[in-house]
C-alpha cells in the first residue's frame, strides 16, 4: 500500500484528503506541527509528502533543507500548496525535492491528478458534469447545484461549508439548497443521500435549518421517507423560503431582495483564498484562452546535438518531475523560445548549427530570461571565461552522471525566501 505524509495547518483539509485516499486505499499518516514533521518523514518513509506552505514559510524551508541532506529521504517527493509565489521561487524549490507547487485556491481535480501520477496509482475521479456554487448573505448559506451531482464536488462541498461557516463566524448558520435545475429521479438518491450528509456533517448545521428547494416529486418523497432528515423543509419557491428565513422588511418586492441580495453574479464577488475551488479545472475547458496550470515546478530547456547526450538529459530532468522540451539545434529552441515557458536553460555551446553563442546571448539581452547552464565539452580557458562573462551560471564540463548533471543545474536556481 502507498504512504502520503500530509503536513497541512488546515485540518479540515487533512481530513478530506484522507478520507479521499483512503477511498482509494492509499494509507495517509497526519501531521499538523511542523516541528513534528521531520522525524516522522523518518518514521514513516512515505511514497509522497504534501506539505502546506504557510506565508511566513520558514519552518516549511527548514523542513525542506533537512530533507534534501538526508540521503535516505532525499528522493521521496514532494507536492506543495501554499501562497502565490513568482516563478523563480517555485522553480528553486525543485532542488529541494518538490515536484509540484499549486497556489491557492486549488484546482483540486488537477491537484489530485497529480497526487495519483505520482503515487502511480489509479485514483477515481467522479467526471460527471456538475455546476455547484456556494454563497451566503448574513447568515443564509446558498448551496445551488446544477447540470449533475458529482460526487468530488460534494465531498468537497463539506470542507467548503464548514471553512465558511469557521471563516465567517457564522453562530446559526441557516442552508438553501437549490436543487430547481435539476430533474432527479430514484436513481439520484444515493447522490442526494450524499449530498445531504455533507451538508449536516457540519457541527452548526441542523435539519430544522435545512431547506430545500426542488421541483421534484422524487425529493419530495425521498425526504419524508428517511428518518435522517426530519425536519428539512422542502418547497418549490424561493420567496416563500426567503420570507421564512431573512428580514426583508426593507423591501415589499422579494424579487429585489433575489436580484439585490443573493443572485449577485460571481465576478462581483472577492477572490476565493480558501485552499480548494468547488469549479475545476475542467469545467473552463472551454476558454480556449485559459491555461492549464498543473502544478509543474520547474521547466528545463535541454539543447544538444548529441542525440544520446540530450535523451539521456532529459530523463534525469524528467525523472525529478521536470517538464523538458528538448532541441537538437539551436535554432529549434529560438524558433519555439518563450519567455514563460522555462525556468532552466540547459546548453551545449557547441551544437551543431553554431548558435550556442547566439543563444547565450540572446538569453543576457532578456531581463526576463531563465538562467543558462552550459554543458559542453571541454574548453580553452580563455573560451570558458568569455562564456561565462557572456551571462552563463556556470559551465559544466562533459561527461558528467545524470545525478551531477541535476544538482549542479539545480545550484543556480535561486528562490526569494
């Protein structure tokens, strides 16, 4: 059985994913100090670490640092999540083992992809179409759900609700859940079942404050009959729920209080900063503008003419969790160069199409470039000086082992912690 060693300041987060991987029988051993994380990394040996990244970051560095001088735990991979970071600072991280970085808020349907391809293991994903949105006014908690009930959503959707309701200081939260666009029938309820339980799984929640809002039949039944949910109201119009629920002594037209007060479009609201989004990465695969960020450290650019010497470069990179793209003239890599597409550039000065030096000095006319690592063979001194003074990092001397070619290469990445 895989191990997963979460070091995560959210329990509610902790929690969801352990009950998530262990779904998939994924063993996950829990850890909240960070003081205490270093020794059981030794304790535990496990395939993957997940570590959250708080905004002072400096117990999580220090973590880090012990991890990569231990040759016992050096290779076990990291996955992190934390704070927005620039680009070079993420890219360092890579030499500390961390193979992905994810910023908050989450998309937790790539974050959880990535789990499983590390771990190499199939983890199910429900893919079901599913809008879910979830807001509040005063104390009333909107839970509208539409398209389908997936079941990811769901169980995302306890972790959400119980955040908001901490985050809020919500005392007597009261819940809606809009079911109106969705026509569910007998083979629904095990979802709605489960969408329920998430719902009252929250300590503040209670049935009595619970209601539905659904054009089903099946609902309507589904409810009367389980014992669970005695007391849940269900009704077919949101005024008469509205009316039972808030003040709206302000106003004598309740279809105000709607379009005023609770349908407020999304991109009015604040940017979400809790650790997982309800939408996923997915449900904007439509936005043929939008980019999809999975997680990926660090982005090598590996130029070589040798083909055996640019394969073999490039499994070391990929090895490590790197993306590489990899050019056997130099051209190639002018031609396809962006100055967002990498984080390392790994060079043979002497390739093929003599461009190497064009390339170096390309990158220093850049004050955006990634840094440039040579790795060629053997130079006169007075080349390998005129290399470096034309902005190379360093200058690596061929053959060298794929596990020198990493650390040397990694040296240069410098973070702003």
């Amino acid at each position: 059985m895989k191990k997963v060693l979460i070091i995560d300041s959210h329990q509610l987060f902790r929690d969801f994913l352990k009950q998530k991987l262990a779904d998939d029988q994924v063993e996950v051993i829990l850890t909240q100090e960070n003081r205490d994380s270093y020794p059981k990394l030794l304790n535990v040996m496990p395939n993957l670490v997940i570590l959250d990244m708080t905004d002072d970051r400096s117990e999580e560095m220090d973590f880090l640092e012990k991890k990569a001088a231990d040759v016992n735990i050096v290779t076990i991979p990291v996955i992190v999540t934390g704070p927005e970071m620039d680009k070079s600072s993420i890219a360092s991280l890579a030499k500390y083992g961390v193979i992905k970085y994810f910023s908050k808020p989450i998309q937790f349907d790539i974050f959880f992809e990535a789990i499983g391809s590390v771990l190499q293991v199939p983890l199910s994903m429900d893919l079901s179409p599913c809008v879910l949105d979830l807001h509040r006014n005063n104390n009333i908690i909107f839970i509208e759900l539409a398209q389908g009930m997936n079941r990811e959503k769901i169980a995302l959707l306890q972790y959400k609700l119980t955040e908001m309701i901490e985050n809020e200081e919500i005392e007597s939260p009261k819940v809606i859940v809009m079911l109106t666009n969705l026509d569910l029938s007998f083979v629904d309820g095990y979802n709605l079942e489960f969408l329920l339980d998430n719902v009252l799984a929250c300590p503040k929640i209670h049935t009595k404050n619970v209601k539905i809002l659904s054009l089903s039949s099946f609902v309507r039944d589904f409810i009367d009959g389980h014992q669970a949910y005695k007391g849940i109201e269900l009704a077919n119009n949101l005024p008469r729920l509205l009316n039972s629920l808030m003040d709206t002594s302000f106003s004598s037209n309740i279809s105000d209080v709607i379009a005023d007060r609770i349908l407020i479009p999304s991109n009015e609201f604040e940017t979400d900063s809790s650790s997982v989004k309800t939408k996923f990465y997915k449900d904007g695969s439509q936005d043929k503008n939008r980019k999809k960020d999975d997680g990926t450290v660090l982005r090598v650019a590996v130029i070589d003419s040798d083909l055996q010497t640019l394969a073999l470069s490039k499994m070391a990179f990929v090895q490590i969790g790197a993306k590489c793209s990899a050019y056997n003239s130099g051209q190639a890599f002018l031609n396809d160069y962006d100055s967002d597409k990498f984080d390392l550039i790994i060079l043979d000065i002497f390739v093929s199409d003599n461009k190497g030096l064009a390339i170096l000095q390309e990158m220093k006319n850049r004050y955006d470039s990634p840094p440039v690592v040579v790795y060629s063979q053997s130079p006169q001194k007075e080349f390998m000086i005129k290399i470096l003074t034309n902005g190379a990092k360093t200058y690596l001397v061929k053959p060298l082992k794929p596990d020198a070619l990493i650390q040397k290469s990694l040296s240069v990445l410098k973070g702003d912690f």
